[in-house]
C-alpha cells in the first residue's frame, strides 16, 4: 500500500498488488462463485472475483509487514519509567477457522526502561498483526511480545475487545457477545497495582 502527495489536494492512495497472486485469487475465486451456484459472467459478479482478489490481499498485508521494523523505526532513548498507554486502537482481522471478520478495540501499555517508540508504531503493530489470518488470542500474544522483544521495557499489558462475525452471522448467532483476551509481562503481571491503574485508564471515558 503506498500513498501519493496530490498537489495541493493532501494526500491520495495508490494501492499496488503482486499481479499474479491477484490473477490466480481472481480465477479461484470466479472458481467459487459457480460452485455456489452463481453465473460468474452476469453484470453484477463479472468484476467481483478481481475485486475480492484485491480485497484478500489488502486485508491480509499484515504478512509484508515487519512488526519489530515498525517500532525499530521510531526508537528512542528516554529515562520515563511511568506508565504509555495508546487505548481504543482500531482493529479489524479475519478469523482463521472460518475466514471471517472479527473487529473491535485494543488496548495497549508498556512502562519504559531505556526507550520509547512513536505512540503511533503501537497501533501500527496492531494493524501488522491482526492484517493476517488470526485468533484473537494469538493476536494479543504476538502484539504484546513484539513489544517486550523489541523495547524490553520494565512491562507489557495487552487487552482486546472485539466482535467476531463468525459467532454473529453462523453457528452460535449471538448478536450482541464480546471477547476479551489479554496478556501481560513484567510489572503488569507481577503488580497488581500496576494492572489495576492500566484498567482504571482503559476503562476511563
């Protein structure tokens, strides 16, 4: 995905696909429509399996991404030892099992030692991680070690909300569930103290 400056007009997105991959998801794809029944060649689905090829690429670029990169990029050394907390970051995955979405929030905090990262590389990471196929908790492990490996601060605290379609749309059909998964490392697991500030602040308006 890149982005273009636009003349005066800010700024405007180029999106870029490896053009095989997208000829060979467009021809499974059309595969699929009629397997299901449909005519691949009507008005209405005669572009669709392009469209969705580029769609799965775009959704599923996490796996182009270094997540340690991103934070690597935007390091720097700083002596705070309080609590950084980015809360509310938007997450928008796809479930594994079933290649369904599952969307909500994530919360993150760590408590530097040495450095500290660009508060926007946190949400960053979690783009780069939950832009794959995923499980809620494997995306809150890699999200909250990513960090630990990459800043080694005195604590990690990883909490995410989210709404999975797969629960909603088929099989359980419960409209209205929410799934809460975190992890934690150093301080936030060892004080309580500590894991209670972070909650008081994520749960704050």
């Amino acid at each position: 995905m890149e982005f273009t400056l636009n003349g005066n007009k800010g700024y405007s997105k180029v999106e870029t696909y490896d053009d095989e991959t997208t000829d060979k998801l467009s021809s499974n794809y059309k595969d699929i429509l009629e397997l299901l029944g449909e005519d691949s060649k009507r008005e209405g689905l005669e572009k669709t399996p392009l469209r969705v090829a580029k769609a799965m690429q775009f959704l599923t670029q996490g796996y182009n991404m270094d997540p340690e990169e991103i934070i690597r990029s935007a390091m720097f050394r700083e002596d705070y030892q309080q609590m950084v907390v980015v809360k509310d970051i938007e997450i928008y995955s796809m479930c594994e099992h079933h290649m369904l979405p599952f969307f909500g929030k994530a919360h993150v905090a760590y408590i530097p030692r040495h450095h500290i990262t660009g508060l926007s590389k946190l949400a960053r990471v979690a783009e780069a991680f939950a832009r794959r196929l995923q499980v809620q908790e494997r995306l809150t492990t890699q999200i909250k070690d990513c960090i630990q490996n990459t800043l080694n601060p005195l604590g990690v605290a990883v909490v995410i909300e989210a709404q999975h379609m797969c629960m909603q749309m088929r099989g359980v059909q419960k409209q209205h569930s929410i799934t809460t998964t975190s992890d934690f490392t150093g301080a936030f697991q060892k004080n309580q103290a500590t894991r209670e500030e972070f909650f008081n602040i994520i749960n704050s308006k």
